[in-house]
C-alpha cells in the first residue's frame, strides 16, 4: 500500500515539473507563431457576404414578384 503514495507522491511532482515547464516556455515566447504575419499579405483575401446587403437584395426580390403577379 505504501508504493501507491509513492507512486503518487512521484506521479504529481512530474506533473507540476511538467507544467511549470509549460508556463515557462509559453512566457518566454516558444509558442510565438512569427512565420504566418510575414507571408499573410500573400495569401488570397475572402469575400465576406454583407448580410444587410443581401438581406435587402432578398427583400428587393419579394417585392418584385409580388408586384409582378
């Protein structure tokens, strides 16, 4: 039974080793992406949908037919 509280004991100092670990490298900047803002200038921009403008298109149409018939 003892082994277990040791094995714990163990298992529980890795896992705070580990993480401040994690901490440490996180705020000296390791996970820091410095590659993507250089070459995002030459990816293609996406067309975003102005959903008023398309809202007002569909409304535009509606009234069109209503009208038409």
């Amino acid at each position: 039974m003892s082994v277990i509280y040791v094995l714990l004991a163990i298992s529980i100092t890795v896992a705070i080793i580990f993480f401040i670990a994690f901490v440490f490298s996180v705020k000296s900047g390791q996970y820091d992406d410095t590659y993507t803002p250089s070459v995002r200038m030459l990816f293609e921009d996406e067309v975003v949908k102005d959903k008023d403008k398309s809202n007002l298109n569909k409304k535009e149409i509606k009234q069109t037919k209503s009208t038409n018939q």
